[in-house]
C-alpha cells in the first residue's frame, strides 16, 4: 500500500468520528442523547451496590447488584435518584439523602 492511500484512508477515519461527535453533539435532542446514553448503558452494564447514609454517618439501607442508577426531575424541580433491585423493585432516593453507588 502507498503512503497516499494510507494518508487518505487515515484523513478518512478523522473526518469519520469528527462528523459523527458534531452529528451526536449538535443534531441529537436532549432526549435523544439520553436514550441513546441508557441503550448503551444496557449493553455494558454495570454491577453496583448503593448505600444510603443517615446524617450521623450509620447506614440505612444497602442494596446489591444494581445494574442502573438514573436521575430524575419533577415538577416542582425536586431532583431525586431511582433504580432497580435485582428484584426488580423500584427504588427512588431523594437527593437530600446520602448514598454512595460504587461498583462491586
């Protein structure tokens, strides 16, 4: 092979991924981009224990192998934190709570 047809391929591969960040960055709505985000996640995965802290340090509750933590907002612009027990149980935590999600 050439040293023009690999600068050309290599010029490709550049305008390539720059064309699909500017298409992802700029073309993709807000929700897009989250879905997106949460299908990807999906495909990964994770497995993450949460714990949640009362304000003297001792923990409340500890949950296992939590595949997804997601964020939420609602009307009144109370933010709050929600995921799924292995159960399959849902669990909403509001953000005046402390929790910690690290991965197991």
């Amino acid at each position: 092979m050439s040293f023009k047809m690999k600068l050309i391929g290599v010029a490709a591969g550049i305008v390539l991924v720059l064309g699909a960040y500017v298409y992802f960055k700029y073309f993709f709505t807000y929700e897009q981009r989250n879905i997106f985000q949460k299908k990807l996640e999906n495909i990964t995965g994770q497995n993450l224990t949460v714990t949640v802290f009362g304000l003297d340090g001792k923990i409340i509750k500890r949950w296992t192998n939590v595949s997804k933590i997601t964020s939420g907002k609602d009307d009144r612009a109370f933010t709050y934190t929600y995921f799924y027990t292995k159960d399959n149980k849902y669990v909403q935590i509001p953000n005046s709570v402390w929790y910690v999600a690290e991965e197991e």
